[in-house]
C-alpha cells in the first residue's frame, strides 16, 4: 500500500493529470490532497471533477484549503464574492464557463459544492504524518487546532508536533519550485500556478515527483532542499 500526498493544485490540470499518469494509483494506494484545489490556475472544474472520480480508483482524503473557504463563503457574501474574484476566483468562474456550466457561482454543479462542503476535511493524521492544508499549533492535539491555523497560517519552520509526527503541509508557496524542509515537516506548495511545480510526495519511497503545465515532470529524493 503506497501513501502520496500531492500539494496546492490551483486549477493547473495538466499538471495534476501527469502526476496521476506518473503515479498510477491503484485500489490499495491513498492519496492526500492538501487543498487549495480552485482558483489562479486555468481549470479549476476539471480538477474538482478529476478528484471527485479518483475516488472510483483509490482513496482519496480531500483536505480543506483557504481558496476552497473563500469560494464556499462567496455563495452568500457579496463582500466576500468580490474578495474571492480578485484572490483568483475569476479564473474559477471562467473554468466554469469554458465547459458550458455558466459563468456564475449558480452554474457550479452541485456535485461541486457537495464535495467543497461535505467530503473535505481540516487534517489528516496517520501513525507517521499529519496532514493540513496550512499549519498548526505543535502544542495542541489536532481536534484543537483553530481552523484559521490549519487553513490561512503561513507554515513558518514549526517545531515538531507534540506527537512526534512528521507534518505535511502546502499553502505556503515556495517560489523556487522545491519542496521545503523544516526540522517539524515539510511543504509542498510548489507554485505550480506560477510556472513552478505541482509536488507529489510518496511517503513510502520518501521521494517526490513533480509535475507542470508544460508537461513535463521531474523526481529526486528526500530531502529536497532546506529552507530554515
């Protein structure tokens, strides 16, 4: 049984696409996305929909980004709507419209908003590894983790959670394109909207495997670089 867990997607498809093709993931395999699905990157539907099916091949844990916060909070906050269009949320919106849904937050499939805000989650925790989306408090048990921690905080060398357990993180964008390595985990946002890299982390092998738009893609082992 492998376990992945793959980094900030921002709608860059291609991407996420080569990854899946590199990877093959089987029925005993899990995969962890680590949020921030939607939003700057050009096709935010396929990807929703991409993980949405993935769930027919392996398992999938979808974890719950600041970008997905900011599309769902939209629905019924003009203010908000308007701070989720300039954060990237047009380029959501147009993903929408170039597959013939509309180009309104009433033409997102429900299927879509289903998944936004029923079959996400702030953490994933295993015997080895804690998921999140943004950060965390190393002091707190994880049910006690305040969800502007785990969605919005900047991920700023941590020491190691009190469990011991290594944390896997994205959200904070390494601009270099290399997943950064810190004494209490490691972050794979990549950039892979910029130009960079989509990360995919194999836990098992301890190796990562990137992806970009341009469809090309590179691996090399653990670790990658240190930041801090």
């Amino acid at each position: 049984m492998r376990e992945f867990a793959i980094g900030d997607i921002h709608g860059c498809i291609r991407a996420l696409q080569e990854l899946l093709e590199i990877i093959q993931p089987q029925k005993t395999d899990t995969i962890v996305f680590l949020g921030d699905y939607v939003d700057r990157g050009p096709d935010s539907c396929a990807v929703i929909d991409t993980i949405i099916d993935l769930n027919q091949r392996c398992t999938v844990v979808s974890l719950f980004g600041n970008h997905e916060q900011m599309m769902l909070d939209s629905r019924n906050d003009p203010d908000a709507c308007k701070e989720w269009l300039n954060q990237g949320g047009r380029a959501t919106l147009q993903s929408y419209g170039r597959r013939g849904f509309g180009w309104g937050l009433n033409d997102v499939p429900q299927a879509h908003w289903d998944f936004l805000s029923e079959q996400v989650r702030d953490y994933w925790e295993t015997e080895r590894n804690i998921f999140v989306h943004a950060s965390l408090d190393p002091e707190l048990d994880m049910a006690e983790q305040p969800d502007f921690l785990l969605r919005w905080q900047v991920f700023r060398d941590p020491t190691r959670h009190k469990s011991g357990k290594q944390i896997v993180c994205g959200h904070t964008s390494q601009k270099a394109g290399w997943p950064a390595i810190f004494d209490g985990g490691v972050c794979i946002d990549t950039y892979a909207y910029g130009g960079r890299w989509l990360t995919c982390f194999d836990l098992s092998t301890r190796k990562f495997i990137q992806a970009n738009e341009r469809g090309e893609h590179r691996s090399f082992d653990f670790p990658a670089q240190r930041s801090r």
